[in-house]
C-alpha cells in the first residue's frame, strides 16, 4: 500500500538528512506520526458528537476503531500487515483529539465565567 510514496519519502527523507534534519526521523517515525495524525479528527468528533462521554469511553471508541481496521488488514489486505504500535499510536491520536476539545472547553468556559464575573472555581 505504501510502495507508490515509498520511494518519494525515502528521497524527502535523504534530502532533510543531508541539510540537518536527525536522522532519527525515518520511515517509522514518520509512519507512526501518520498513525496518530489520521485518529485526532475521530477524537475530536467523538468527543464532540457525545460530550457528556468520559474521555476514556472515546479512547476505547478509538482502541475498537483501530483493531477494527487492522484486523481488516490482517484478513484482507495482503499487502500490508497488522500492527500493536498502530493500534497504540491511532488509539494516541483519539485521545489528543479529545483532549483538544476538552482544553477548548475549559478555556471557553474560563472565558465565559470571567466575562460574568462568575468566579473560578
């Protein structure tokens, strides 16, 4: 699945090498980062869609969404294989999702209090 960017990344990766970038941003780092990048809209939608849900219920919403797919992939994909870290790294971007939203309500509700005069509890 990956082999058409395949050869694109690895040459993005030789280039940012050669001018200074670590070089332990490699493939997994980057694969990983895409892991967690591609759950954070499940976590901010989740959230969003069931506010009153405890911000665990929505991480176990993303632990069953992404054993969901990569138990699709061990079944059905030959091309690629299933994985713990992305179950781990999709299940991290869900809870940063969440957490976004919970950090934008507190700050509103600071906000709005302030504005009220309310104090701050």
């Amino acid at each position: 699945m990956d082999q058409p960017i395949q050869d694109t990344l690895a040459t993005l990766l030789n280039f940012l090498h050669r001018h200074g970038v670590p070089s332990w941003l490699d493939y997994h780092v980057v694969e990983s980062s895409a892991n967690v990048l591609m759950f954070i809209p499940l976590g901010i939608l989740a959230s969003m869609a069931f506010p009153t849900r405890a911000w665990w219920v929505i991480a176990g919403f993303g632990i069953i969404v992404s054993t969901c797919m990569e138990l699709g992939q061990l079944l059905f994909i030959t091309a690629r294989f299933s994985s713990v870290v992305d179950v781990v790294m999709n299940t991290l971007g869900a809870v940063i999702g969440v957490a976004a939203v919970l950090l934008v309500a507190r700050r509103r509700r600071a906000k709005f209090a302030y504005s009220e005069g309310i104090p701050n509890r």
